[in-house]
C-alpha cells in the first residue's frame, strides 16, 4: 500500500489524500497580458523533476505542501504552508 505523511496525521494511505496541482507563482491579474495569464491557467511544465505540490488530507479536511520527484514519484517531504520546510 502506498503511504503519504500528513504533517498534521501522520503518515496514512494515499487514498485519504487528493492531489491538487503544482504550486506556481500567479502573475498579477490586473495587471498582466492576457497572453500571461492564458499560460498561467491553461499550460503547465511537464518536465520530471522535484514539485512543490497542493495536496489535501480529505480525512481532516488539511491542505499541505509535497516535495515529490515526478520521475519516480517518491515524496521527499511534506510541510504546511508557510511553515519553514528545513
């Protein structure tokens, strides 16, 4: 069974969990180019590599922050937002 560690939780299986994208920096919407903000919606970087990702724990209803290697979806560790990950 794969397992995913809630900070909160502790560690659960990861059907307690849905995934809700990477977090990427948002371009100000009053002020950028419609071109800008097309590309912040609708295009993503598929590159693998390590993601800073959104996920929730549906069980307690804790949203938190994932490192996770896209290429070989290991999760290098998980923090709450804004706390400091190091």
């Amino acid at each position: 069974m794969k397992l995913l560690r809630c900070p909160i939780n502790g560690l659960r299986p990861v059907s307690e969990f849905q995934y809700a994208g990477e977090i990427r920096p948002m371009p100000d919407p009053g002020s950028c180019s419609d071109a800008d903000w097309t590309d912040y919606v609708f295009n993503r970087n598929g590159a693998p590599g390590i993601k800073k990702e959104w996920w929730l724990h549906l069980a307690s209803g804790i949203w938190f922050v994932a490192e996770r290697n896209t290429a070989t979806d290991e999760v290098q560790r998980t923090y709450l937002h804004g706390e400091d990950p190091a």
